[in-house]
C-alpha cells in the first residue's frame, strides 16, 4: 500500500534486469558488403553483449546503394531481426552526416539545392581583367559614388578606373557529399525533399513497426 515503495521497487527491478528502452543502443554501421548472414552474427552478438537495440548507420565504405530496393530489404532484415530478439532499432537518417542532402539524392534531384552560391568575394581592380568570372557583381567607385556596372562590364575593359568585382563563390564538391557540395538548407522545398527522398521508402518498409521495434529516428 506504500506507491513510493512500489515504484522503488520496479525501478531496482529495471537497474537489476533492464528491458531494451533502458539499455545502450551503439550504431550499427553499414561501411561495407552487408549480406544477411552478416546481420545475423552482428545483431545477436549485440543482443549478446547486452545491448537494447541499435542504430542503422550507413558510412563512407558503403557498398550497397544508399537508399535502393537493397538497402531497404536489409534495413528490413536488420528490424525484423531486431523484434525476434526483443530489441529496438532505430534510423539514422543520412549516408554519413549532416543530414540534408541524403547521401546525393537530394542535389541530383534538385539542383538549385546547391548551386545557388554560398557568398561574394571581393577583388579590387584598377584595370578589369579580360577573363570574368561566370557569375558576378561589378561596381564601379566615381568620386565617392558606387555605380552598378555588371551589365556594361565589357565597356570598361581597358580604362583605369577603381572597380570592385564581386565573384559568386560556391561550396566545394566532395566524394563526402557524393561528389556534390553540402545543400543549402535555407532554400525552401530542401529540407521538404530530403525528408520525401529519405523517409518514403521506411515509411512503405517499415511502417508498420513504428513506435514497436523502430522507436524512432536519429537526425
């Protein structure tokens, strides 16, 4: 009849025997030719250890196709492997991190997510060189006043005069990023399309063990 004796009582029973939701969960990292043998031995020997679940992380050495029908089937595996041995899995929701441009998919279906430019930089000149730049702004500096002249650069060419050429930079391309730069997750409809292109097939894969043996997502 004592509720604080009670509730210690279940909680020295959880510190003694945890259930999996109070136990570690490492990553469980994809980075090479994954089959479902492999699962096996690197699941059970999880459960083995002691641990209550784990987190699917893809990473630099992945060989199957983040994202495939493959990728999916054994991410499937993994789970159902997981609920047979009473643990929990959980998504990681990029190929590497951060997340955003799942693993190249978003970039190569929505270019605009990363070719806008990150900046300007600025380059001071007193003759304009003949070679411009693809994308920039040109300002021209006549007693004091700064006149926009991007549009009759080529009029200039060959006179002295104190320019202010302002170069678009981009954000470098990176195997990283699967030979794209990083996204620009400012621009609207980005973050939407990397939640579409990520989350479509775990939710036609997986979505029946939400909030059972998937307890949710890393991001």
């Amino acid at each position: 009849n004592n509720p604080e004796k009670f509730y210690f009582n279940e909680v020295e029973k959880n510190f003694s025997n945890p259930g999996s939701e109070f136990r570690s969960s490492p990553l469980l990292v994809f980075n090479e030719v994954i089959t479902k043998p492999e699962l096996d031995r690197m699941i059970s020997e999880l459960h083995e250890a002691g641990f209550g679940g784990f987190f699917v992380h893809p990473r630099p050495g992945l060989v199957t196709e983040y994202l495939s029908e493959e990728w999916f089937d054994l991410f499937k595996y993994a789970t159902d492997k997981a609920s047979e041995l009473g643990m929990e899995a959980w998504i990681y929701d990029e190929n590497s991190y951060p997340s955003g441009f799942a693993g190249g998919h978003v970039p190569a279906q929505m270019p605009e997510s990363y070719n806008q430019g990150q900046g300007f930089k600025l380059t001071k000149y007193t003759l304009l060189p003949d070679s411009l730049p693809a994308d920039y702004l040109c300002l021209m500096n006549s007693n004091g006043k700064y006149i926009d002249i991007t549009s009759q650069t080529t009029d200039y060419l060959g006179k002295e005069g104190d320019y202010y050429l302002y170069a678009k930079t981009f954000y470098r391309s990176s195997p990283w990023y699967a030979g794209y730069s990083y996204v620009d997750l400012l621009l609207p409809g980005v973050t939407e399309k990397f939640i579409d292109v990520t989350m479509e097939g775990y939710n036609r894969v997986l979505g029946s063990e939400y909030n059972k043996t998937v307890r949710g997502i890393f991001t």
